[in-house]
C-alpha cells in the first residue's frame, strides 16, 4: 500500500488530512502499524482536550512494544474513534481508512511532509 497522497505525514508516522471547515483527521501510518505489529490497545486524547504539534497526545500498544502518539497539528481535539478504542486491530487493517484516530480544529501543524517526502523517509 503506497501513502495517499492527499495526505500530509510527520516524520513520527502518523497523517492529517487537509482541513475541513478547519477540522482535520489524524491517523498513524501502514508503516508505523507494520512496525508495530498487532495493535491491542489503543489511548486517544478525550473530546475538548488541547493537543500540541510535536507533543504526545496518546499511545498505541502492541503484542511488541509500547509506541507515543504524536500530535502533527495544535488545536481542539473535536471526536474521537471509539471503534479503534473498541477494536486496536483495525488500525493494522485499515490505518488509512476506518481507522483514523481523532479529528483536531486546527490552529497550526508541524513540519509535515507529502507523501513522496514520506516515502522517501521510511525508505518504502
């Protein structure tokens, strides 16, 4: 699976889409589920919470190891998937997808990179 390229990627792994009426989604990328391996747990940051580009904002736990979720833009955090919380392992299917992780109204993003910056980050 290449990366979307209507995505924008943080050299952490995960993905924002393009804002919505200021809201934008965030998900972690296939090369970041890959490398995790089966995901079991997964901690969101709650509705009305304020994430910060660059900082952690929750974590995704596999059969392997432990793994920081990092925000790639500031702002509000607006939804969250309860389907990932209920079911990790639709992160490993589908992290493009059905499972995105939260939605943020976003006031700035981080350095982000396209999808051909992405791939030549992870060497895919």
């Amino acid at each position: 699976m290449s990366n979307p390229t209507h995505l924008q990627y943080t050299k952490e792994h995960e993905w924002l889409t393009a804002a919505e009426d200021g809201v934008s989604t965030v998900g972690i990328t296939k090369h970041a589920a890959d490398a995790l391996g089966d995901i079991v747990y997964v901690q969101l940051p709650a509705v009305g919470d304020t994430v910060t580009a660059g900082e952690t904002c929750g974590e995704l736990e596999s059969t392997k190891s432990v793994s920081d979720l990092y925000s790639p833009a500031t702002g509000e955090v607006v939804e969250i998937n309860e389907g990932v919380v209920d079911d990790p392992a639709l992160v490993n299917g589908d992290p493009f997808g059905e499972a995105w992780l939260f939605k943020v109204r976003v006031e700035a993003t981080d350095e982000l990179l396209d999808a051909d910056a992405y791939t030549a980050f992870t060497g895919a």
